[in-house]
C-alpha cells in the first residue's frame, strides 16, 4: 500500500469534521495520527448517528467514518500535568491540527507560535471559522 507519509506523527485536537476528516486522510497516507479527546466525553461525533447501537457504545458512525486509523487518547488538558503531557506530544509531531475557539490555543500555549519553537519542522492547522476575528 502506498503510504508517504509512513513515519511523520500527528497530533489531533480537532473536533466533528474538517479537522478529524483531514487528518483522516493524512493516517489513510501512513502518517500516525494521536487524537487527543477530553476524558469523560471524547469527540463530539461520538454520540449520535443513524445507528443508535454504534451510538450507545459512544462510536457514532460519524466518529468512526473521520476517525478511524488513529490512536486516541483522552489527556486533561485543564490540569498542569494533562496540558504537560500534549505539550511533550506535540513536541514529537509533524504537525498538530486544532479547531480550538479563538484564544484557547493562546491560552494553552498550544498555539503555532509557542509550539514552532519546540521543533523547525512542526507545521499547524486551524479549522475554525473566522479564525482571526476581533475576540
């Protein structure tokens, strides 16, 4: 299988559908793609669906059809140790995709800026709309 992207990591904090599609299609290329999802309550696509026994075991069709391939973990990212752990994840990547509100990548220091200097080759991606709106 053709796979080009064999060996470049991606970390995933996006959510329901351009980001988790996009990097879908970047794990179905080779790359190794780590979700990271809220514990307690994971993706938004989890729940809900056509297939409400898919849904009941919280992997709505939806989910499964943009996420499959990837590795999930749930990290806190509201305790120091969780925001710890994405900001070591995120220093092992190629690239790290979010759809954060606008701000919360600035909060967390997880925004391009503050994770470009951990590594030269970290490319971002923001699937937002009106990402640079007056906040």
């Amino acid at each position: 299988m053709f796979q080009p992207l064999n060996g470049v990591r991606i970390v995933d904090l996006s959510q329901v559908l351009a980001g988790p599609y996009a990097t879908y299609q970047l794990a179905l290329m080779g790359a190794e793609v780590i979700k990271i999802e809220k514990p307690g309550e994971g993706d938004w696509t989890r729940d809900g669906g056509l297939l409400p026994e898919l849904a009941s075991r919280r992997m709505g069709l939806s989910f499964l059809t943009q996420n499959a391939d990837k590795k999930s973990v749930a990290i806190n990212l509201k305790s120091p140790q969780g925001l710890e752990l994405a900001h070591r994840l995120v220093a092992g990547a190629w690239y790290f995709v979010e759809n954060f509100k606008p701000g919360v990548a600035e909060r967390l220091g997880l925004e391009f800026r503050s994770c470009s200097r951990q590594l030269f080759r970290l490319g971002t991606a923001q699937f937002r709309p009106m990402a640079n709106r007056d906040r």
